[in-house]
C-alpha cells in the first residue's frame, strides 16, 4: 500500500513539474516531433500552472494551429493569445506569470498543423495585433425613449466589439449593448443614472463570455471619434437644419433630411376617423362616405396637382368613415394609391419604385408609400400609409393657391370655408357643409347612394376621458405628460397642433369605447398620425413596442423605429446612400435582401424590367398594349426574363384593348356593355325577344338575384335609376338580374323564354286510361303502324277526322290509349305506353323512402323533384341555369338523385340564385316496392322488407297491407280488407279486389284499376 502511494506520487511530481524529468524529457524532443516556431507576434515560451497565465479561459481540439487560436482570441478581443501542449489554446488581456522559459520547451508540435503549439505546462505567447481597447464609461438605466437616441441594430450574434464598430463606422461618439442582442449608438446620453457593473452582466449572444448589458441596462463604451461630426454620423447640417440629440433636423417650418434638403412648407393631414388638419392648423372633423378634394391648385385646368380621397365606412358603424384611397392627379397622369400599398398609374397597376424623370417619383419609405411631384415653386409630396391615413405637403410658394379640405397655406387660420368662398366658422354643423361642398364625382368601385355627411356627437365623459389618458390609449399624445412621452420633442416644437391631435384621439377612443377592437385600432391610428406629423419636421420618436400597436412585417422584414427613409430595393439597391428623406419607423428588410414592390427578396431574385421601363417583380404578368400577348417575368436556367406564356386573338367585335382591373383587358367600347361571356351588345338594343318589367332590389347593400319567370335567358336589362350603374350595382345573371349596394325599382328586361316542353311520352297516374294523353307514339303493342286519324284507309271510322296524325289517342274511353293500324286484317290494337313518373295522386303507394341498407339514397330512383326549401329542381338534362358536368343523368327528369355521394339525394335549382339543395326525402327502413304496369290496366307491386302499403286511390276496393310481423323468424303480410284482417304465410295468396299472394318473403299485389266493383273475397290457400 505505501509503495503504491510512493509510485503515484512521484508520477504527478515528474509529469507536472516544470523542471521534473518529463519535463526535460520533452524538452530534449524525445516522445514528441518538434514544431516549426511561428515568430510573428510571439512573446515567449512561458511556464504555466493550474493557475493559469493567460485568463481567459481554455478550449482544445485534436486539429489546433496557431491561426485557430488566433481567430477564437481575436472574436473574444483578447490582447494575447497562447498555445500548449499542442492541442490547447487560451485567451487573456494579462501575462500572470513572469517565469519564462527557453523557447525550445514550447517545440511540441501543433495537432493540426507543423508549426510549435507549446509543450507540456509550457504556453508559448502571443500578441493580438488586431485587439482594441474598449473604454467602458459604466452601466447606465435605458428607458422607452432610449438613453443613446441614435442608430439600432439587433443581432443574435452581438459582441462589444461588433457593437462598438457598428456605431464608431457611423461617427458617433458612444455605443452601448442592451439585452445581450441590441446595440444602440449616440453622441449624448439622454439619461445618466449609472448603476452597478453587475447589472450589466447577460452574456452576449455572439459571445457568452462577455457582458452585453441587461434588461433596460445598457453597457456604454467610448468609440474613439472625438466629435469628428458636428451631428452625430452627419459632418454638418442644412443652413436651415440644427442638431437635436446627434441628428440632423429641420427647422420648424421647414421640411427635408436636415442634411441635404431643407425647405419651407406646409402639411394637411387626414388621419383617424378622418379628422382634417389644414395647412394652416384647423381641425375639420367630416364623415363623408364619398370622394373629395383633399387639396388642389386653385383654378387649374391642367391639373397641376390635385388629390382627392375616397371615404369608406368601417364595420358597422354608419356614420363614421375612414380614407380608403388617394389619387394624386398630375396633369393627364392619375396615380391611385389603394389599400396594401398598392399604386395604379392610370388603372395600369405600378410595381414599386418608379420614377417619371423630371414630373415624380413612387417610393416606398417605411410602412408608407410617397409620391413626390416636382412643380415650378418646388417638391409636392403625398404620403399614404396603406390603411387609413394620408398627409400632403407643399412648398409654401404653392400654398396661397390651393383649395379643398386642406384649405390654403396664407398664415391664417381661415380655412372654415366651402368650395365656393363662403365662411361657415359660426355654424354649427360647418364641418360637414364644408366636406360636402368638395364633393367630387366618384370613378371608384365603390359608389353611395347618399354622399351627404352629418356631425358626430362627442361622446367623451369623465370617466371615459381619465381612461383615454392610460399609456396604452391617448397618454402618449398627452401634452400635459409631455416629459413622460416619446413626443416630448415634437410637442415643444409645435403645441398648438399637439393639443388639437391629442383631442382627436380622445374623441375616436370615446365614440368606439364599445368596440374594443375597432377602439384599439382608432387610437394607433391617431397615434401613427402625430407620429407623421412629428415625422414632416424631422422629429421621430419610438413609441411603438409588442403590448402597444405593434407593427406586423412581412417575410424576410424586420421592425425598425428609425430606418432609412429611401430603403434599397431592385431598382436602386444603393439608394440609402444618396436619400433625401428623413429617417422613418417602419419594417426594413433583413441584411442581404431588397425592396421588391411591398416585399423583400435576395438581390439575385430581383424581377424584370418591361418594355415600358417599368419594373415587374418575379412572378408578375405584362399583357401587350393589344391585349393578344401575356408574358411572365420567370427564373430560368438561372436567368431572369420575360416569357410569353399566352397568345390570344385580338378583341371581338364592338371591344377594345382598354385598362381595366390593373391590366390591358378587352372591354366593350363606348355605347357597348358586356353580356357575360357573349361579348358586348348595344347598351340599349332593340328586343326581338320577349320583355318584361320585374321589381328588384338590395337588402342592407347585399347582392341579390332576381329570376325572370319564364326566361331561359336575359339578354339585356336598363334601369333609369340614377342610383344603379350598370356592371357595378346592378346587371345580368343567366335566367335573372342580380342588384346591390342600394341599386333597386322596376327594370327592363329583354330575354328569351324557356321553350316549352314536349309532350309527355307516359300516361299520368290521374289519367290512367290516357284520354289526356298527346306523345308521338304511333305504334302498337302488336307492332302494328298506326293509321292517319284523318285517313279513311284501309279502316273507315268517325273518329279525330280532323287530326293529320297517327298518334296513340283514345277519344272513346277505352281501357287504354289505341290506334287503328295499317293493317287490313287488324282495326285497331292497344298502344303500350308506360306510366310517367312524376308527382302521384293521393292515395297511391308511397315509395318516396331511404332504405337502411342505402341511408345516402344513392340507388334512389324516385319522383321526388324538389328540395327541402321548396325549390324545383332543375331537369339533368339541361344546362341552365346552373351548368354542370352530370350529362350521364340527363335520362332522370328533374328528380333527386345523388351521383356524387353527398349526404342525401339532391338537385340542382330552377333558381339562378341557388345552385344546389339537397332533397326532404324520407327514410323508409328496411322497405323496398317495385312497381310494374301490364297489360289491360293492371298494376303489379312487389312488396318486401318491413313495410305498410296502402291500396291507389283510383281503385274502388281499398284495402291496406303491413309486411314484415315476423313470428317464429317467418315473413308474414296482414292485408286489412272492410275492417278483416286477413294473414298471408309463405305460400298463401288471396283474391278480392286485388289478388294477393306470398311468396320467397314478398308480397305480389296485383290491382286492376280498371275495375268498378268488388267481388267477395276469396278464402286464402294453404
């Protein structure tokens, strides 16, 4: 035992000690190859120990070079790096050890490499040429408002140096690492609460052995730039600019980048539920449903620059509105920016951006879509937001000009005036006296019958209002919070117009207090719309986060309170280099990827560019001016380009290749309207048809189709209502018309009426000797050929001498329809016409049922031809007024039938309003009755299963019978004749009336329809 003890001892003191045998023994090169001395940067070969000289941690591997070491050192930013052993590498900014050692102990070979890797308890040292020293000021509290207001940038792979490179390559002065993903840079520090390092200890993302700040700490460290800029990354600002927090911003009343651009203007913005703010700071409150002038110059006929603003209503409410569109008119050139940010340039739809050289530009910048119009007195821009709100403005020279619910740019506050001069400040419904006099002629999709708007009442109390006033309602835009909000900047610059927003956004949170979810939305709407406003002064501020409006981007997107006002796009990826526009919150795209229209997309999957200059994001179709040529824009084979993927004729007669819908289309020319799928016929034809005056109108704006009766096909409808238009609130629909959106009265219709039927190739079960039978059938049961009624060979009669046909008829009440025949040796013989299916008398067998064994009614053969609600059912052999693929039926009437297993038989309707129903038809159990019909008026039924039969009504012996009382596992019948009851076994049969017998379970019943009395029954056999 102490022997074992004495040999593990002296094992560890020579292997660990730095002067024990191993150690000369590795020293001498003995056990291990030497490696090649990597010089450049080396310090020295030093002893080490558990203790460690170099700080910073040990990692090791089987494949170790020196330039592995180096690399891990140098993301870690360490100032040395050393190697040992040959396979290990350590990092750390101090040498703890002072004992160094020939530099042939450190010769041990790298594992993945020839070069030196140190030896054992020998690091052989190095110094990191690339290191930098970080200069922490300390730990600082961050707030909403953020205590470095400058650039931002979130990355899962974060470290002190990226942050600190990050901001010093934009010229700020400080950077600071947050959360242990975010770094935030700055020329001044908005908040200056220092607390303990300790609180600024989550490990970095990108290494988890630094420290990169907290929650709501944020780590601030020196860049190095003294002030090289005097703004921030800017090196001077506008003559008409000044620096706020390390940014360069307008003066007031001046708008631009403060670097490049500044000018004097003037803003109106509709924002909200829509509340107008004038150029010159009045607040109109209008809730019109129709199209205005927003603004425009004044007495121009060229339209130098007029936008006008369609309104909709939102939800249920009726009597507020919101903005749904914006066309900007610029001389014959209407550009229209609808919902989603989507842009038509005279009903062409525009893939985003695109530029008219010298007349405007289209953009996107942030969440919103600008169109900047150049005009003698300067740059015109119009900024919408693809949902509601919409601001415009003008150079000031231009603003003494211009008129509509803007008003004019003069300086004062007069702009309570109607289209035509008139001051309406003193009364009390001026708001919507002036909406309504700049009503303009409405060219959308989407027409009122009533343009005429009317005051909203304020429905703020006092306890609805210290609820609007929470943080996550109005409180931002409270300008007696100022010093709490995100705004504070902007509301010292322009308080009047603070005060006026921030009652806006009290008045939408009352009105919608009810509707939580259309509150929520009105509240981010007015905050969103005094963050536009602040944005026109060059003021941003961040004050969205995930519990208050967050913002939702796209696929490849991600939020940024303050991105780059011209974001890079396939059109011009370096545009953010030379921008113009003052930075703006919005979702920019991810490193790597551009600006496709509204999406964002790798640089290699960039779209086409057309033969119009324009551009077409991949994917997208370009059809020719001549509407005969449909191309693609496609990747393949690696190459980007238009393919033609349609050729089509040209335009039918009476059409042109016009714009409809954002594409050349062919539509009917001037005096044509569309007629379905058959082309363009006159607006008002002539009728060569059959016409009808037929009343139908809406309910609540819903579409509703009315059938013509009578009509296989209307051909053209009118109405001379000035509230129908026709293509968009009212027009044709197969056998009816179809209205909506208010559309109603008495139209017009010319249409082609459904072809009688043809007679009746049956007898009816009321006509079971066929006196009212009128088919083509003309030959006998014999096969004799029936003689002419009118002739008088070879068989002399007094008989229908008047008809010129040789139908089956029978005018004399005989048994059954008859003829007399070609046939010398035969008169005349009985034609053999099958019963018709069809509807039965009262009192006739009911076999209209669904057997157990076929509960969907897929062998149903029936007579049921209507649906539950009541409708008839459309015959399956015609195709009209529903189309369909169910040829093979065309033989089944307009019976119920289920060809395609749905959950019951069904029919398609005689209404062009439904296409389908599914049919009321009974379940029988397990009962199953055939019909036959023979000769002589007999019918023959086969009863079996379990089943009640009732005898027809056309008989005068009634009778009933009940199938299936089983006794013993035998079938048994009990027929009830005058109140007897008699029992039919297997074999047995019975004659009265009818004669009834049993046999193989099944009950035959042959009844004689024509018999006029009842002889007495039969005793049954055994």
């Amino acid at each position: 035992m102490r022997y074992s003890l004495f040999v593990a001892f002296l094992f560890v003191f020579l292997a660990g000690s730095a002067d024990g045998l191993f150690g000369w023994f590795f020293s001498k090169g003995c056990g291990r190859k030497k490696g090649n001395i990597y010089k450049p940067n080396m310090i020295g070969c030093f002893k080490d120990s558990s203790r460690r000289v170099l700080e910073g941690g040990r990692t090791w591997n089987n494949h170790m070079t020196v330039n592995q070491c180096r690399r891990r050192c140098e993301k870690e930013n360490s100032r040395f790096y050393g190697l040992e052993a040959g396979n290990e590498c350590f990092c750390g900014n101090c040498i703890r050890s002072k004992v160094k050692k020939p530099i042939r102990e450190c010769r041990v070979k790298c594992k993945g490499s020839r070069a030196a890797c140190g030896g054992p308890w020998r690091i052989l040292i190095y110094r990191n040429r690339r290191y930098r020293k970080t200069r922490l000021l300390g730990c600082y509290v961050d707030r909403r408002y953020r205590t470095l207001g400058g650039a931002f940038r979130r990355s899962n792979h974060m470290t002190i140096i990226k942050c600190v490179d990050f901001c010093k390559k934009r010229k700020f002065r400080f950077a600071g690492v947050e959360s242990a993903t975010e770094c935030y840079c700055g020329n001044a520090l908005r908040y200056k609460k220092k607390r303990a390092n300790s609180q600024c200890n989550m490990p970095c993302y990108g290494y988890k052995k630094q420290a990169c700040g907290g929650r709501w700490r944020i780590a601030i460290y020196k860049t190095g730039i003294k002030n090289g800029n005097r703004c921030g990354r800017h090196r001077k600002c506008h003559r008409n600019g000044r620096c706020v927090n390390g940014d360069c911003r307008c003066k007031k009343g001046y708008t631009g980048d403060g670097v490049r651009l500044c000018y004097k203007t003037c803003t109106c913005t509709a924002s909200g539920d829509p509340h107008y703010r004038t150029y010159d700071g009045s607040m109109i409150h209008f809730m019109g449903v129709c199209k205005y002038t927003l603004t425009k110059v004044k007495n121009s006929r060229s339209n130098i620059f007029n936008v006008e603003v369609k309104n909709e209503y939102h939800g249920r409410n009726k009597r507020v509105s919101y903005t749904r569109l914006v066309d900007v008119k610029l001389g014959k050139t209407t550009i229209r920016l609808h919902k989603r940010h989507h842009v038509y340039i005279n009903g062409l739809r525009t893939y985003l951006p695109y530029t008219k050289a010298g007349k405007f530009r289209i953009f996107r910048s942030g969440c919103k879509v600008k169109v900047i119009a150049e005009t003698k007195e300067g740059p015109a821009t119009v900024t919408w937001d693809g949902h509601s709100s919409v601001s415009v403005t003008i150079p000031r020279p231009l603003g003494k000009r211009m008129t509509g619910l803007c008003g004019n740019c003069n300086g004062r506050r007069d702009d309570y005036r109607t289209k035509y001069g008139v001051d309406m400040s003193k009364k009390p419904n001026r708001y919507s006296l002036i909406g309504n006099s700049f009503t303009v002629k409405d060219d959308t999709d989407q027409i009122h019958k009533h343009c005429k708007a009317y005051e909203v009442e304020n429905k703020c109390t006092p306890l609805l209002r210290k609820k609007a006033l929470d943080r996550k309602a109005c409180g931002y835009l409270n300008p007696a919070k100022k010093e709490e909000s995100p705004f504070k900047d902007c509301m010292l610059e322009s308080p009047s117009t603070s005060k006026k927003m921030f009652d806006n956004c009290l008045f939408d949170f009352c009105y919608y207090y009810d509707d939580p979810a259309q509150r929520k939305t009105s509240v981010c709407q007015s905050v969103s719309g005094f963050a536009d406003f602040c944005g026109s002064m060059g003021i941003t501020a961040k004050w969205r986060d995930e519990s208050f409006c967050p913002l939702p981007c796209g696929e490849n997107m991600v939020y940024d309170a303050e991105m780059s006002g011209c974001p890079a796009s396939c059109v011009d990826p370096n545009s953010e280099k030379q921008c113009d526009q003052p930075p703006t919150e919005g979702c920019r795209c991810k490193d790597g990827f551009v600006l496709s229209d509204n999406k964002c997309v790798k640089k290699e999957k960039c779209g086409c560019k057309g033969a119009d200059s324009k551009y077409y994001p991949l994917g997208t179709t370009l059809t020719s001016s001549d509407c005969t040529i449909v191309q693609q824009c496609k990747l393949e084979g690696g190459t980007i380009e238009f393919k033609t993927i349609l050729e089509r004729p040209a335009c039918g007669e009476n059409q042109a290749c016009l714009v409809s819908n954002g594409c050349p289309s062919c539509v009917c020319k001037p005096g044509y309207i569309q007629n379905g799928k058959s082309g363009c016929i006159k607006e008002n034809p002539d009728c060569k048809d059959q016409k009808a005056d037929i009343s139908c109108s809406s309910a609540n704006g819903k579409k509703k189709v009315c059938t013509v009766p009578k009509a296989r096909t209307v051909v053209h409808v009118r109405s001379t209502s000035k509230d129908c238009k026709y293509g968009l609130t009212y027009g044709l629909s197969a056998d009816g018309i179809w209205v909506s959106l208010g559309c109603g009265g008495t139209f017009s219709v010319c249409y082609i009426p459904v072809p009688e039927d043809p007679p009746a190739e049956c007898v009816t079960h009321d006509d079971p000797r066929g006196q009212k039978y009128r088919g083509t059938m003309a030959t006998t049961e014999s096969g004799y050929t029936c003689q002419k009624w009118s002739s008088q060979s070879p068989h002399q009669h007094t008989l229908l001498k008047t008809e010129t046909h040789n139908y089956c008829r029978n005018p004399d009440n005989e048994p059954g329809v008859w003829c007399y025949t070609t046939n010398p040796k035969k008169r005349w013989d009985f034609c053999s016409v099958p019963v018709c299916p069809g509807p039965q008398t009262p009192g006739t067998p009911s076999i209209e049922c669904l057997g157990a064994d076929d509960p969907k009614g897929l062998k149903y053969n029936g007579l049921v031809n209507k649906t539950k609600s009541g409708k008839k059912c459309q015959a399956w052999g015609k195709q009209r007024p529903h189309s369909h693929s169910f040829q093979r039926l065309a033989d089944q009437g307009n019976f119920c039938r289920n060809p395609d297993s749905e959950a019951a038989p069904w029919c398609y309707t005689t209404s062009s309003g439904t296409r389908w129903e599914l049919c009321d038809i009974p379940d029988c159990g397990q009962c199953e009755i055939k019909q036959e019909r023979s000769r002589n008026c007999k019918i023959i039924y086969k009863v079996s299963g379990k089943c009640f039969f009732e005898s027809s009504a056309i008989s005068n012996c009634k009778f009933k019978a009940n199938l299936g009382a089983y006794r013993n596992g035998v079938t048994e019948a009990s027929v009830v004749i005058a109140d007897k009851v008699h029992i039919l076994k297997e074999g047995g049969s019975l004659r009265t009336c009818a004669e009834f017998e049993m046999k193989n379970d099944v009950l035959t019943i042959v009844e004689d329809t024509c018999k006029q009395s009842c002889r007495p029954p039969i005793p049954p056999t055994k």
